[in-house]
C-alpha cells in the first residue's frame, strides 16, 4: 500500500500537467536539443511561481571544453549537479585513466565508446548526477581490467597503485557510514520505525492519523509534495489547481469545503512556512481553508492533526490534517 500517494502525485504532475514529450525529464523540446532552445516567458509560467531559469539545468552550460572538464567538476562537486544523495565517488576518476597502459581488451573499446556517447548526451541535455548512474556499470568494468592489469607492473608502483585503491574505497565508506550515523539505530533494530519516521519525515504524523482511520475511496489533496506513507490517492494542490482553478471558481468562503468534496477529495493536508527558510509551498489552500474557518461553515472542516515541524532545510512548518465533512 505504501507508496501509492507518491505515484499520485507524479503521474499527475508530469503526465497530466506538464507535458507529453518523450525526453522529460531531460528536456522540454520535443526534439534533441542539439541547438540550446529558448527559456519560456515569463508570462507562461504558472501563477504565482517563478520560471525555472535553463542554466540551473545545465551547469556546464553547452561548451565543448567544459564537457570535458565536467569529469572532475561531477565527481569532485556532485552538489552543484543535484548529487547531494547521488555521487559517483572517486573510485572510477582514478582507476580509468589507467587504461592508457592497459592491454587491449576485446569488448571494451565499445562499452567505453556507449559510455562516451551517454556522457555526450548528458551534457547536451539535463545535466544531473542521478542520470549518469546508468553507465557507472560501464566503467566499473573498465575500472576492474585496471586493477587485472596492474598485476604486471613493478613491485613498488604495483603496491602504491593498491594501496592508493585501498584508501579510496575505505573513505568512500567511511563516508557513508557517517553520513548514516543517525539511521544506525533503526537499521539495527535498537529503534523503533515509528519513532524515526516521527522525527524525521514530516508528513508522517498526518499519514499516522489518516491511515488509522483510513476508508475505501479516501483521497488527499496535499499541499505538500511529499506523501509516500499515505495508504491512499494523493494530488498535488498546485497540479490540481492548474488543471481545475476551483480557488477562482469560489464565490464565498463557506463554498471550500463542499466544492472540494464534489471533486472527490475527502481530505486536506495544508502546510505553512512559519519562518520563510527553506522550501516555501504555495499555500493558497491553507488560506481558503482558514477563511473557511472564519465562518459558520468551518465546522465542516474536522482537524484529524495539528503540529509543527522543523525540517530539514530550517523550514518550520505547520502541518494540518483535515477531513472534509458533508
């Protein structure tokens, strides 16, 4: 059951919404983007959210010299390419040039080759970390024929080759023991699953209390985008709102509760950024609904959880589950 309301919100947000190319999430032409195409206006983006600036797509831009620079740049900063959690790691960078002393080994040339032709189109196209994991396949063989072949070399290069390997692979994971220093306790079982998601997932108390009293046909709609622990349907506010304008549709603020329920929903979840850091969620429904509350009519607007968050990104949110009533 879990995972549902993510799949939700993707499939509604990209293939409903957005648009139907092929190449999505890489480009939004249509066609290859062998010539850089123009950014929107600024007037066909959404309202109220700021268009997405093309160069933040493309950190290396399209120049040819930076292609080949972008090696070293993807490797040693994954964060400026969106790898915060999808980092390739050093290991390859220093094995593969090795290959220049390398035998021939038939069959690599053209592993590499397909290699060389992804990495090409990842430069032309949406330049992030996580697209590239495909071919780390590619060159882990690369890597290893390496290593075979530094059999042959002298004794002393032989043993600083390996020992130089050896350092890398135990900081590569040393790095990520520490990085999942604070999930070591429930991965071991020393921690309950309940009381990390608690601290460390900010939707899971609203989903804790939804799934209590969860109903066939139940659907959510979510200011927030995440809602994968919610055992039910789950809809974007913003993606819906795009599609259907019932905000500018609304002629008194009673009407919110009883024109959201004709849609089908049966709940609310609204999230406000209390001290403007981080991520800010356009919060167009949390309005109405305080409206709303403002009125006889707020009545049918049930709070099921009420709570703040400290998030990650030095977000505090409030976050409020409500069951539309008849």
């Amino acid at each position: 059951m879990r995972g549902r309301g993510d799949a939700e919100t993707r499939g509604r947000g990209q293939g409903e919404n957005l648009s139907s190319s092929p190449f999505l999430p890489f480009s939004s032409s249509p066609l290859l983007p062998l010539s850089s195409s123009p950014p929107l206006p600024v007037s066909s983006a959404p309202p109220g959210n700021p268009p997405t600036a093309p160069g933040e797509k493309l950190p290396l831009g399209h120049d040819p010299v930076r292609f080949v620079s972008g090696v070293w740049e993807v490797t040693m900063h994954p964060e400026r390419f969106g790898g915060r959690s999808h980092q390739l790691g050093v290991l390859l960078l220093a094995a593969l040039p090795g290959l220049v002393t390398a035998r021939r080994l038939r069959g690599l040339g053209t592993l590499l080759s397909v290699g060389l032709v992804y990495w090409v189109l990842w430069c032309l196209l949406r330049q992030n970390v996580r697209f590239l994991l495909p071919i780390v396949p590619l060159g882990v063989v690369g890597a290893v024929w390496c290593w075979i072949e530094m059999q042959r070399y002298p004794w002393a290069p032989r043993v600083a080759a390996g020992l130089t390997l050896a350092l890398i692979l135990a900081a590569s994971s040393g790095l990520a023991l520490a990085r999942c220093q604070g999930r070591a306790a429930v991965a071991l079982g020393f921690r309950s699953r309940a009381a990390y998601l608690e601290e460390n997932e900010p939707t899971w108390p609203a989903a804790a209390a939804m799934n209590c009293t969860l109903a066939p046909g139940d659907h959510l709609l979510s200011e927030d985008i995440r809602a994968y622990y919610f055992n039910c349907r789950v809809t974007r506010d913003i993606v819906y709102r795009r599609r259907v304008p019932y905000d500018r549709q609304l002629t008194e603020p009673a009407e919110l509760s009883r024109s959201l329920r004709k849609a089908g929903f049966t709940h609310l979840l609204l999230v406000e950024n209390l001290n403007g850091r981080g991520i800010v969620f356009d919060s167009t429904l949390s309005r109405l609904a305080d409206a709303q509350w403002k009125t006889p009519a707020g009545q049918s607007l049930m709070k099921e959880a009420d709570y703040r968050f400290q998030d990650s990104d030095g977000a505090l949110r409030h976050y409020r589950l409500v069951r539309l009533g008849e």
